[in-house]
C-alpha cells in the first residue's frame, strides 16, 4: 500500500468518526503531522476528544500498515 493510499483511507476514516461531526473537528492528516482543528473556526473543542480521537487513529494507522507488511489489500 502506498503512504498517499493509507494517507486517504486515514483521513475518510477520521472525517467520519461520530466524535469528529458532533465535536466539530476538522482532522487533517499529511505525511508529517496530523492535526485536529476546529470546523468553524470559533469555536473550541475538547481535550478528551482530540485524546480519545489520536488514539483511534492510531489504531487505524497501526493496522493498515500490519495489513500493508502481511500482503493484504484494503479495498472499499
């Protein structure tokens, strides 16, 4: 799997988390940096939101690469 692939399927995965469309997050995630900012612009958001959604990512990440090393393909 290439980096822009996992790179997409990361950042549909975490535009669709129900803590991101009722916790008005915008999660934009790059080769370098994944970053959660709020939607709107004014208003805030909250800390154990961003917590708990960096630690799903996480996840995710770890498992599409464990899926890329073992040979499987990801497909929709």
């Amino acid at each position: 799997m290439k980096d822009e692939q996992r790179l997409k399927i990361l950042n549909e995965f975490a535009n669709d988390l129900s803590v991101v469309k009722g916790g008005n997050i915008k999660v934009t995630i790059t080769d370098h940096q994944t970053s959660f900012t709020p939607k709107d612009g004014i208003m805030g958001m909250k800390y154990e939101d961003g917590e708990f959604l960096f630690n799903i990512l996480m996840g995710a990440s770890h498992l599409l690469f464990y899926l890329a090393r073992k040979g499987y393909m990801v497909k929709k």
